[in-house]
C-alpha cells in the first residue's frame, strides 16, 4: 500500500479494529499487551466521541 493511503487508514476505526485481531491471534500478543490496549483505547474513544456527537445533534435538530 502506498505511504498516503496507509496513513489515511489509521483514520478509519476498523484499523484498530484489526491491527488488534492481527496481534491476538497471528502476533500472540496477549490481551494486555501495550498495542492492544492502545487499540482498544482509541476505539473507545472514537465511539464514545460519535455517540456525544450523536446525542448533540438529535437533541438540536431531532424531533421528540
């Protein structure tokens, strides 16, 4: 893969989502090892930061 589309993936959930299977299962890395803590760490917080967004937009434009 190109450099730019390598550093557009880390963008995307999904690569940490995957750098982490990939080091569980193909790496042996143990569920409390740094990368995969770090994984799950920004996966976390992406989802945490979509779900505010969420919740602020539907209270301002939403119908209730």
């Amino acid at each position: 893969m190109s450099p730019t589309a390598q550093t557009a993936g880390k963008f995307v959930p999904s690569y940490y989502v995957t750098d982490a299977l990939t080091s569980l299962f193909l790496r042996g890395a143990s569920i409390s090892s740094p990368t995969i803590l770090l994984d799950l760490i920004v996966v976390s917080v992406r989802s945490i930061v979509a779900l505010l967004i969420g919740i602020v937009l539907f209270t301002k434009y939403g119908k209730a």
